[in-house]
C-alpha cells in the first residue's frame, strides 16, 4: 500500500532565489538607463524579498488586515488604523532601502531609475505597502515648487529620514504621507468638491469636509483640495499640530476593497482641522498635479512589478509541472503563452525604466516634454494591460493559481487597482488628448524617442507613422466629439509604439521581434499565447534568469 498523501509532481516553493539578479530584463535595464551604480543595494533587496520569511509577511499583511480603532474603551476617538507586525516590517524595510525619497535624497545620474527599481522589487512581493510610499516620493517635488520655507523646513527633513516609525507621535523623526483629493459627488472631477477651507492668518485655514478616498490614513501628513475664498487650493494637512496635539481627522470607515488589503483606505471627515496652504488659492490642480503626475508613474511601476511577479510564477510552475509525458514548459501551446507573457513584461519594464530616467536631474532637456506625455501614456497601457495578464498567469498554475494558497490569486485581484487610482482609462485617454493640444513639444519629444529605432524594422516604421498621423488629426481639436472617441485607440497606439522602439534598441532580437509581430503586424492575436512567436523558448530562459 502507498501512502494517499505522498506528494509528487508539484512545483516546490518559489523562494530563496534572489528577485533582483534573476530579473534579467530589470538588471540590464537599471544598467542602460544610467543606475549600475545601484546594484549591490538591489541585489540585496532581490535577496531580501525572495525570502520565504518576507513572502508570509506579505501574505500575514494581505489576510490579517487593518483594522479602525474609531474610539477607545471610554469613547474618546482614536482615528487609528492598526497593522499586522508584518505590514510594518514590509514598509520598514522599503523605507530603509530608499524605495521612498532616495531619489530626492541622493541626486545624481540614474537616482530615479535606481529608486523605480527598489520600488518594483519590494511591489512585486507585497503591493499595498506601496501605496503610501509611492505618496511619499510623490509629495516632494509638490512641497519642494510650492510649499513655504517654513512648511518645507518643517517637513522635507523627514521626508528624506529611512527610519520607519508607525506611531504618531511629537518626536518622531521620519514621516509618510498620503493624498486625499476626491470626494463622493465629483470623483476625478476635483473642482466639484465641497470641502471648505477657512483662512485664520499666516497661511493657516481651517478644513471642514469630507473625503470619500483617503489611503494610508495614518500617515503623517497629506496633500489635500479644499474650496478658499480664491478658489480650489492645496494645503497640507498634518496629523499632528505643531504643539504636539492630534488634528482633527475622524476615520469613518475602511474601504471593503476587491484587492490591495494590505492597505488601509477610509473616508475621513475634517471639521476644524488645522491645515496650510500650498501654492496659491485657486491653483490647486496645479500645485498637486505634479504629486499625481508622480504617482501616475508609481501605478506603471506597480502593474509592472505584478506583471514580473505573475510571469515568474507562471514560468516556475510551468517548469517544475509535468503532464503527458513533459514538463508544461516544454509543451509548446504553453510555451507560446509562457514567452507571450514574459514580453508582455519585458516591454513594460524596459518602458517603466526609460520614463523613470527622464525625471533624473540630468536628463536632457527634451526629457521633461516626453515625460510629460509618456507618463500618462503607459500608465494607461500597462495599467490597462495587468488584469488579464495575472489571469493568464493565473490559469498556468491550473486549480493551483485559483486559491488563495498561492500569491496569484492576489495579484489579480490587486492589478486593477492601479488603472484605477490616479486617473482611471478615460480620464488619462483625455489628458492625452489635452496634451497634444496644449503641449506640442510634448509629443515633439515623444516622436523623436520613438524614432530613435527608425529603420531597425520596416513593421515597426509603418506603425509609427500611422500613429503620428492619428495623434496630428487628433491635435487639431482634441474637444471635437471624434478625437474623444478615438482618444483611447490613440492613447493605445503611442504606447505600443513607444515600447516597440524601446524593445528595439535594448531587448533581444527574440524579444522585439515576438513584440513587434504580436502587437504590431498580422500575427497578433486576441488572448495570450495566440500568436506565433520564434524563439520562445529563448525568452522563457532570459525571464526563468537561466
């Protein structure tokens, strides 16, 4: 008799392997876009989320989730959110890696290739600790343009600091902030919101309102739109006065959200909260866009990094299953969709890393108009793309990757997160569109990035030409009912070409050419793995990092 609990034919555990070195097209990326410097700290993170020890902390702060403490035992409110240890071990160890500030903190060539690096890792393990360090990096910029000397004296030191500390507390040293901007009757529509803002002299205004969407509630401090006598303006939002006393901020509720449990969402009220301008009344779109614009990118480097967690998942059990007499990952209908995956995710690092260099302090000069576009471009595309990706990735692992025992089940719930946040699809299609119009250099510079590959393939050239021409049409009046309807086919076709070039000039020829064919010429196909691709067992070894 044999035992009826032997187990054979099962992948072993994904773990103990390094996320960073493994990750040839991450590496060789950081590598062209000007941050080899930064190899031995990612090679030490790459060690550090690969761990099985990290992998059930990421699982512990997706099951054991946070929990609103509204009042204590006496009825005094609290306003507090209360993690699992394993949260906070998971966002202490990004900040003390810079996956924060590190950019902001220690300038010089490939800092923001560096820092989008660090953040992918540690994301593509554990996503919703993200959320409020995504805020952090993102707020700098917005206080260091905006913000009053005091205001920036009083916050940018700490902002800088890598010691996590989750208390709120008077003497604490390091901070995270987070942004509440929407409300529940306007959404993406801001200048509908109704929160009021009181001016009591030196900059300081008194807040009366509610938010429907605030994450990471216990953060530090927030970016906040408010309606002044002048207008919608930004202020900054502590929770905690200067005298050390709790700002009014009352929690009503967590979000029940489909992913991201890990992080804390809620609705706050403010009534008499303390807060101070920054910028000027009636400019508030202006003074936060550049914390969205930010953060905008921090949700590509989001889907990317689930993408680069569903790819390897898929092609580890692929090549530790067999069936009908061979592994999975040597069959070839899954190899097909194996590889198709794994271009899926090279194309969005490659891109994620070439946007994220064009905010280094020595980028060329053309690199602030592309960025401009480009950002908005494939937050839409890679966003947009990650849902059905982690489905495919998903479906590789068969009855394995439905459950909640395996870390894909979480991904697919957690990738529509992030073309959601910051400016859901017709929203960033319609950014697009204004950005034509307002900003022709913008897509100036994006031409000429694109056409950086001009000449390497004739598919390519062709497709590139055809997007230019819609993007001219388009330009011409971008508010006209047909440019609006055409916005996304538009937004889709700068992507596409802006990651065909990238592929070009920096992958395998195996790589761009699989890129090129399936998402550009006639073999492309509806569904992943539908497409003809030569060399796919290539690709599979280059993202297995054999």
């Amino acid at each position: 008799m044999t035992s009826t609990h032997t187990v054979t034919n099962q992948a072993p555990p994904r773990e103990g392997l390094n996320e960073y070195l493994l990750n040839r097209p991450l590496v060789e990326g950081v590598t062209a876009f000007g941050a080899d410097w930064a190899r031995e700290d990612l090679a030490k993170t790459g060690e550090l989320v690969g761990t099985a020890e990290f992998q059930h902390d990421a699982e512990l702060a997706n099951t054991m989730e946070p929990r609103l403490i509204a009042f204590d035992r006496w009825g005094n409110r609290r306003d507090e959110v209360e993690y699992h240890p394993a949260y906070h071990s998971i966002i202490g160890s990004a900040v003390a890696s810079g996956a924060h500030t590190s950019a902001w903190s220690e300038p010089r060539g490939g800092a923001h290739v560096a820092r989008a690096a660090q953040f992918m890792l540690f994301a593509q393990i554990e996503p919703g600790h993200a959320c409020p360090i995504s805020m952090t990096h993102a707020v700098v910029p917005a206080l260091q343009q905006f913000a009053s000397t005091e205001l920036q004296r009083a916050w940018l030191p700490r902002l800088m600091d890598r010691r996590y500390d989750p208390v709120l507390h008077a003497d604490k040293r390091s901070a995270l902030f987070g942004m509440a901007m929407t409300e529940k009757q306007g959404g993406s529509d801001v200048r509908a919101n109704t929160t009021i803002a009181v001016p009591i002299g030196g900059g300081e205004y008194l807040l009366r309102g509610h938010k429907w969407f605030c994450s990471a509630p216990m953060s530090d401090g927030f970016l906040v739109l408010a309606q002044a006598p002048g207008g919608l303006s930004c202020f900054l939002l502590p929770r905690l006065l200067p005298d050390g006393r709790r700002n009014p901020f009352a929690i009503q509720r967590l979000k029940d959200k489909l992913g991201n449990r890990a992080n804390a969402s809620s609705e706050v009220e403010f009534d008499a909260s303390h807060a101070w301008l920054v910028g000027e009344e009636g400019r508030g779109v202006r003074t936060i866009i550049e914390m969205v614009n930010q953060t905008r990118l921090d949700c590509l480097l989001g889907s990317t990094a689930g993408m680069r967690q569903s790819t390897a998942e898929a092609i580890w059990h692929a090549q530790h299953r067999s069936a009908f007499g061979a592994t999975l990952a040597g069959q070839p209908a899954m190899t097909q969709v194996l590889a198709d995956l794994a271009v899926e995710t090279e194309a969005a690092t490659v891109a994620s890393l070439r946007i994220a260099a064009a905010y280094d302090t020595d980028a060329p000069a053309a690199d602030e108009p592309f960025r401009r576009l480009a950002t908005a471009v494939m937050k839409y595309w890679v966003c947009k793309r990650g849902p059905g990706h982690a489905y495919e990735a998903l479906e590789c692992l068969g009855g394995n990757g439905y459950t909640e025992a395996f870390p894909l089940a979480r991904r697919y719930r957690e990738q529509p997160v992030m073309a959601v946040w910051e400016g859901s699809g017709n929203v960033i299609a319609l950014d697009t569109l204004r950005a034509l119009a307002r900003e022709p250099d913008s897509l100036d510079a994006y031409v000429d990035e694109v056409q950086t590959a001009a000449g390497a393939d004739r598919r390519l050239d062709q497709f590139v030409d055809h997007t230019v021409a819609l993007a001219h049409r388009a330009a011409v009046d971008p508010s006209s009912p047909e440019a609006q309807a055409s916005a996304r086919a538009l937004t889709e076709a700068l992507a596409v070409s802006l990651q065909g070039s990238l592929l070009v000039r920096h992958a395998p020829t195996a790589v761009s050419d699989a890129f090129i064919a399936t998402r550009i010429s006639d073999a492309r196909g509806f569904l992943y793995g539908a497409g003809q691709i030569t060399g796919a067992a290539a690709i599979i070894r280059r993202h297995a990092g054999s």
